[in-house]
C-alpha cells in the first residue's frame, strides 16, 4: 500500500503511469486553492473527464471500498480534495452538494484567513469561527475530511477540539523538527493523536529539513522523529509534490486574487522561486522508495505499512466509511 | 397513482399535506426559471432542507425505484425541475453533476431564446443549436428528462428527432384544441408519439379551453381529444399549478432580469395579472377528481391509470431507469 495524502499541480496521463507502476494507491490531487463555487465545479468536471479518458489508470473513489476496488483493478485511486473552503462560497448546504459529487477533502483554510477560521501565515489567527463550526460538523456529516495543513495552530486545535471525527494535516512536518509557520507545533501533533488523526509527512523542500531532502533514509529518519510526537498510528505521507507546475501556478498559489505584492508562500525573500525537489523525490515514483527507507531506519514491517497507507486508510474509513 | 409533470410556486408542508391526503403519487416542482448555477444550486439546498423538515410527507426522488418505494411508505415522490437550463451556465459538463445532485427534468428554454435553441414567444425559431444538440445527448446519457414545454416548435421538433430518448412536454395543451403559442401543434403532437414521449395536460386557465377550466368532465372532454391526437401511451397531466404564488414571483417568471418593459407571459394586455384557476381545481388536492371524470368521458380504468400516471412512469423509466 502507497497512499499520498496531497499532491498538486496538473495530472496528465504520463504522471498516472508512473503513479500506477510506482505501486500508488491512493493519490490526493489539488483541485483549487482559490477557486470559487464555479470554478471548483469546472474541475470536477475536468476531471471527470480525464477518468473517462484514463480510466485504465485510475478512479475517483467515494469510500475505501472504491480504494479497495482501484488496488483490485490494477489502477490508483483519487481523492478529490480542495486547499480551501472557497468552493462553499459561504452557503452551509454546498458542504453536502459537494459531498454528493464525490469531494472527499478540504482544507478549512489556505494561506490566509477566510471565514472559517485563520491561517498559519496569519498574525492572529481567530480561531474557529461560527460559520467554521458549522462546516466542520457537516463535514463530518456528509464524510469529508477535514484538512488542517495549512491552518493556523488556533484554529486548528479547536477544530480538531470541535470536530466529532479525526481530522487529518495532510500536508506538515513537525515544527520542532523544522521550524515554519507551515509546520505543525508539538501541541498540535498530541492534539492530533489525542483525536485519532493523521498527520502527512512533507517532501517540500521550503518546509522540510535539509538532511530529508538529501536522502531516503534522511527523510525517513524525519518521520521516525514525527512518530516519536504524535505515535505510529498517526503519522502517514502527504509529500506536497507539485507535477508540471510552472511559475503561473506558483504566483496563483500565492497570491490567488487577493493581493498586487510580491509573496512568497513557503518560501522567503532569500528562496523566492521554484524550489528543486528533494534529491531522492526528484519523480513522484521514486516515493516508493520510502519502503526500504523506512525499513533501514528501524521501522517494523507491520509498522512501516502504517506510515505507507495504512493510518490513512483507517482515517478515511472512519471519516467517509 | 396520479402524476403532476409541472406544479411550480412555493411548496411548504401545507402543500405536501394536501398532495399526500389527496393521493399524489409524484409531482415535479419548478425550482428555477431563469436561475444560475449558484442560484440554482441554492435551490437544490432548500429542497433538502425542505426534505429533512418533511422527510414525514415527501422525498427527493431520483429512479423510478424511488417513486415507488414514495408510495409503499405514503409519502410524495418529488422529482427535481427547472423550467430553463440556465442551471449548466454553458458548461456541458455541469449536466452531469446536476444529475448527480438529483435534478430529473429540465426544459431547453423557457419564454425567450438561450444558448440551447428558441422558445415559443420568439418570432423566430433558431432550432436545437450546437450546444442545444450536446446537451439533450448529455441528458440522454445521464437520465434527465428532456423537457420542451415552452420550447419553439422548430426546436420541439428538432430535440425530439435528435434525442436518443423519449422526451416529454410536461405543461401544454393541444394548440388544434386551444391555439395559444404556449401550445403544441397536431405535427409537434404526432412526432413526440413517434419518439415515444408524453404531454402533459395543462389546467392553467392563459392556455386552456373554457369549457376545461369550468368542470373536470371538459378538463376530460379536453385530454380525451388530445388522446385522438396523441394517442392513449402520450397523454399524462401536467397542470402548472401554482402554490402560493404572488405578483412578485409572477413578474420574476415573465421578465426575469432580461427587460424592464411589461410582460405577460401566457397572459395578454386584456389578461395581464394573475388569472383565477380552473373552477374545478382552485385546490392542488382536487387534481383526484379527475380520475371520476376520465370514467364518465369514456376512459376505461385501464387508460385512465395511463393518464393518470402510467405513461410519465413508463417515461421515467425509459429515461431515469
């Protein structure tokens, strides 16, 4: 089992036959960070589309049974997922329309504050706000999963507090390990066990240590450190790796229609651009290396097939049955 | 079992109270007009919300499974309709996530001229446009029922020789009985019985003889002359009732937000306003009586159960499954 819990840029069939001979899963891709009701509506459509064009090499899955299903058939499994709540374009009951058109995780918030709570790129960060509460309960309703990676840490341990089912970050590392606003705090990751959700290690080199960039075992050794904090039942994979995506997407990332200044997301003044992947990620297929990895830092079998799917598998059950 | 194709207006628990003692079987709503996708979508959320509240009196039906198990549990099936496809927004691809959300009937154009093909009020017909042509297909394909009711003749006639499917005519009456535009010709009538589609008899008093407004027996008289020209597998009801509507949602149905200038709709300089209901159905619940009237106009019980429900059913199904 491979299951990645983000990844995002722009899908084309090459990208699907490495993810399908590279062992995949179950792949969550990006389909809007900034994107409105319209807009996430037309992607659902794109990719609609392209599972009628690709459909000898993946599926849009509802439940794990589809999953389940995809593993069976030879073919990866996607969960339609969102960096934000901007598709609900305020309205409660599109949580549910959404739902029913197969959209299976969103982040409450991207990069900054919206009107479900705030962002960990923030100065304040409110904290889960009425409206807020109101979308994490239907989303545990109507079985979504509820994306906390890039919400700022009140928010998110008060939607982690509020919510009825585990919530995942699929998309961190532990900020003890590499300190970032992206990053997640002790706190937060104890939280997150204590709640029964996951965590999804990152392959980003703006969020990640150095020595996981440089190697297998490095990155592996990272999350090894993640499962001393949260427990081997709560660490899982969402390398954040970006397929073909060029400068225009960066600057849309970053900077949506909300602002005419310069931002650099993840990155900084001294890192402004495209960042090179990971040295042992430099292609989505070659996350199945963190297998060995895994195994040649210490990890058990049975405990390495946690971090590689499993605790994510158990979370989507539980979330989306 | 009694079939409404086309009520509109605004339905609350009053309302499905009367269609259910009164032996409703199935009635298609009118939830937008001239809506958007937003809009639209919102509608779609009331609904829900409306079958959460009165889960006791009505359900959101999608098959024809639906309509009976409705039935077996005494309750109204509700079939979910718009009267424009301003719903897609021109996007192909939203047909089918509006199928997916429940939506079973949609008619190509309402009183003016879309992107789809020419209404009845229009001095000239375009016919079934390029887009007109991919979104009856794509309504085929995804089990939606082609509605043409306000539809131009030149486009009725198209979409009923291009759709791979029987569609239907859920509000008019026979023109040769009742010459209004809003009404279907003897050739419209006789090319929907080749496809294999259904009219809908209409009990609003713009379009519909006064001999078939005064007593349900010429309301009767009225069908069983339409059968002369449909055919007894063709001819249902669709009686465009409307629930508690009132000059604000009459001006909003006539003139949208496509003119400032006085409209009539199916009314007239010398009929402006809101027109009395037919006198033998001022209640929704007295649509029953028209089972004793098929009776004493001649109807054997078996063609009465067509008309009163068995052809839209047997449609439903060819369409919907």
């Amino acid at each position: 089992m491979l299951i990645d819990a983000l990844q995002c840029g722009h899908f084309d069939r090459a990208v699907f036959e490495e993810l399908k001979r590279s062992g995949y899963t179950c792949v969550t891709p990006t389909l809007g960070f900034w994107e409105d009701t319209l807009e996430s509506l037309d992607a659902i459509g794109r990719w609609r589309d392209m599972e009628r064009e690709m459909g000898d090499l993946f599926l849009i899955a509802r439940t794990t049974a589809d999953i389940r299903r995809a593993e069976e058939t030879g073919r990866v499994a996607v969960l339609l997922g969102y960096q934000n709540s901007n598709l609900f374009q305020n309205r409660i009951a599109y949580v549910e329309l959404f739902a029913d058109l197969g959209v299976r995780v969103v982040q409450l918030t991207y990069n900054n504050q919206n009107e479900l709570g705030g962002s960990c790129y923030e100065e304040k960060d409110s904290g889960l706000s009425r409206f807020g509460r109101e979308v994490v309960r239907e989303m545990n309703r109507v079985g979504m999963v509820v994306d906390l990676s890039h919400v700022g840490d009140k928010t998110t341990l008060d939607a982690i507090e509020w919510s009825e089912k585990p919530v995942a970050v699929t998309h961190a590392n532990a900020a003890s390990l590499f300190p970032h606003k992206r990053n997640k705090s002790d706190d937060v990751l104890r939280a997150l066990t204590r709640n029964g959700g996951v965590i999804g290690c990152v392959a980003y080199r703006n969020i990640t240590p150095e020595s996981a960039c440089a190697t297998v075992e490095g990155w592996c050794e990272m999350v090894a450190r993640t499962v001393d904090i949260a427990g081997i039942d709560h660490v899982g994979i969402g390398t954040d790796y970006s397929h073909n995506t060029t400068q225009v997407d960066i600057d849309w990332m970053r900077k949506g229609r909300w602002t005419r200044s310069v931002q650099y997301g993840a990155g900084s003044a001294a890192r402004p651009g495209k960042v090179p992947k990971p040295d042992w990620i430099v292609q989505a297929g070659q996350l199945a290396s963190v297998r060995d990895g895994l195994s040649r830092v210490g990890f058990s079998a049975e405990d390495a097939e946690k971090i590689l799917g499993g605790n994510w598998l158990r979370l989507y059950q539980a979330v989306m049955g």
